[in-house]
C-alpha cells in the first residue's frame, strides 16, 4: 500500500507534560487531554505524532497518543500500556471491536465496526453494510496513520470494498482537508442491506455521513412494535425514512417530513423495493408539524428525532425549545394512548431535558403522558464509562393519556 510507514518506537518518541490537575483523569483512561490540560511538549511535534505522556513529577510514562499542536483537542490517548502503535495494534484494536459485538447484533448485515474512543480509536467510525465498509478518519493522528488503520480494517473485516466519507467538520479543526473516494475495492453505486424484513440500501457519495443512521436500529423495532395496522404512523425529521418503513411494513399508514430530498427520494425507492407506501413532505419539520395540525391529522405513533441539535453546552437551552415545540405539535396529533418516542444524539442533551421538554410540551398541549421507557444507543456504539462523551443517544417514549 502507497506511503504505508511504521512509527517510531516508543522509546524513541517526543514526549508531552501534564499539568498536575490532569494526571489522575489522564490516568484514570480518559482519551482527551485540552489545551490546558498540556504543561509543556517537546519542540518540533508534527501533527498527528505519536507522544508518550508524563506527569510533571515523574518520568514514567503515563500514557501514549497522538498529538497535534494545532487541534482544538491537541492530545488524544490511545494506550495506557507499554505498546507500539502499529500495524499489530490497530489489528488488534478491530479484532477487540468485532469480538465485543459477536451475537450481540442480530437479524440485520449492517453495523457500526469501530465507534471511536469507545473503541479505544480515537477518530475512526466504520460502518459495515454487507460487504461494504464506510470509514471516517477524523484528527490528525488517525490521518497520519490511514495506511496502517486502512489496511487492518480490510484484513479484520473481511469486506471486499470500502469507501472514505470524511467530510466532517471535525477534520477542518484539526487543519486537515475534507477526503470522499474509495479506499478499496468496487465501491457500488448502490449500497445494499438488510434490517429485519427490510431491503435498505444507500448512495455513499449521496448519504450523510458514513451513509445510514445505524444507532436507531433498535428503536425503529421498538416502535414497530407499537403500530396498529391502518393507524397513522407519523416520522419527524425522517433522513431516509428508517422508522416510516419499518412502520409500514406493519401496516401502518406512513408519513416522512424532512427538508433532504435526496433522503426523501432515497426513502421512495427503499418503500417501492419492498412494496410499501410512505407519503413523503418536504420542508421545515415544524412549518409542516403546523401544516398537520391544520389539516387535523391523527397519528397513533410518533417519532421525533432531530439532527445534532446541540454541539454545544451553551446550545442547550435553545435546543430543548425546539424539542418542546416539536412535541407540542406531536401530542395534539397523537391518539390517545398512541405513543411518541423523542431522541436526541447530541451528548449535551440530558435525559432530564427530554423529560423537561415534553412536560412543557404536554402542559402547551393540554394532555398528560406516561413515561413508558428510556433508551440508550446499541451494542454496536458502546457507551465506554471512563468516556461520558460516548454517551450520546438518548429517547424517551411515552404513551399519551
């Protein structure tokens, strides 16, 4: 493989200091040192180095990770063992992946490989789709190693071909350029999978992200489970429709609102290959949540399920509005005792806020509802407990009154 290098040894690599305030984090398995977690590092650090990583006390090494001077997070912990980073690690690294997820993802050929830090991977998500793999390399130090990472994926997985999707805002903070384009093998136009009793499939140049919103598979089943043949189904920022097929395939009558028309157009061909109907609209999810209402629409499931709302702490408050608007609407359409799941896949957002957000919403629509469940994100995108930011999707489902 073009440009493929081994680094350093460990002996042989540059060296960052704490300050003492961020040893026992450090220690103690957290992947992310911040600007002022670094007390000094030694001169001429390239973006993306291997370093190893001390207390200002010690000359033991803490930990080692990469390092780059130039990130809004410079240092990001991959061992905290006496360990080259090599080839031999990273396979080692998808192999743990793949072990942690045998038979725990079941009835479907799709799933999240590698979940970042969760998978002691800082910046690397693979997603597998039958025999095609999606790969983002997202900081400094994964790009320096693409080669050696690239090819443990291929040799590990198995997949006969993989294509590239990073394009994330995440690579322009760490002063890298944005890469699509295929990494091995032939790359289909058509990506084909399947989820149950469902033929899904996706462009990889079209798609968002890695291509397919994997970590709401076992809500999708959850809330199948819910439909009442002929009831309104309705899914709200639907991307290509995920909860609306599966809601049709068990009869409901489905709808999608999104403002992506690839997505809604993705959608219409999945419904026509598996012979079902959705009704689609486009547009903002709460001019068309307004447009319902008017039309006094009926619905005996909701879904409501917005993109990363909150990148931020200070986002918060402003985010739980709109998840509070959104829900307004949704209870004044919902039969009673119809059920509405609201997610979130923003780490900022708290199970708390969801909770706050609909109490208003339910006072805003003159009901009451019960809190049936609250779900987490699946096997496939571990929530490691030495990362809290690996915790990022959160739902809760209630049952109006």
């Amino acid at each position: 493989m073009a440009g493929l290098c081994y680094p350093a040894l460990m002996k042989k690599s540059p060296t960052v200091t704490l300050q003492p305030q961020a040893v026992r984090r450090i220690a103690g398995r957290y992947p992310f040192g911040h600007s002022g977690d670094i007390a000094r590092a030694d001169d001429g650090i390239q973006p993306g180095e291997v370093v190893n990583v001390k207390g200002p006390d010690s000359s033991k090494v803490i930990a080692r990770g990469y390092f780059n001077p130039q990130g809004g997070t410079p240092l990001r912990l991959l061992t905290w063992n006496d360990e080259d980073i090599d080839l031999k690690f990273y396979r080692a690294r998808v192999k743990a992946a793949l072990a942690r997820r045998a038979g725990r993802i079941v009835n479907t050929d799709a799933m999240r490989v590698l979940h970042a830090e969760a998978d002691g991977l800082p910046g690397v998500i693979a997603d597998q789709f039958a025999g095609t793999l999606g790969v983002q390399l997202r900081n400094a130090g994964v790009e320096r190693h693409r080669d050696l990472i690239v090819r443990a994926l291929r040799e590990e997985t198995g997949a006969t071909s993989a294509y590239e999707r990073s394009d994330t805002g995440e690579r322009r903070k760490e002063g890298l350029e944005l890469v699509t384009g295929t990494l091995w093998g032939d790359v289909p136009d058509r990506v084909e999978f399947f989820e149950d009793d469902l033929k899904l499939h996706f462009n990889p140049m079209d798609a968002q992200k890695t291509g397919f919103f994997l970590d709401q598979r076992d809500n999708r089943r959850l809330m199948r489970g819910f439909v009442q043949p002929g009831a309104g189904f309705l899914d709200v920022y639907s991307y290509t429709g995920g909860f609306s097929l599966h809601a049709a395939k068990a009869g409901a009558k489905a709808v999608a609102i999104d403002k992506d028309s690839v997505a809604l157009g993705a959608l219409e061909g999945a419904a026509r290959g598996n012979a079902l109907q959705v009704g689609v609209r486009w547009g903002d999810a709460i001019e068309q949540l307004d447009a319902l209402v008017k039309e006094k629409r009926t619905f005996g499931a909701i879904v409501l399920d917005p993109p990363t709302l909150a990148k931020r702490r200070d986002d918060v408050p402003r985010t739980k509005r709109i998840f509070t608007d959104g829900a307004a609407r949704a209870l004044r359409m919902l039969d009673s005792g119809g059920h509405l799941l609201i997610s979130t896949c923003a780490h900022y957002i708290r199970v708390d806020d969801l909770l706050d957000a609909a109490r208003v919403a339910a006072a805003e629509a003159n009901t009451d509802a019960e809190v049936l469940d609250v779900t987490y994100q699946p096997a496939d995108h571990p929530h490691l407990l030495s990362v809290p930011e690996s915790l990022y999707l959160k739902s809760i489902l209630l049952r109006k009154a």
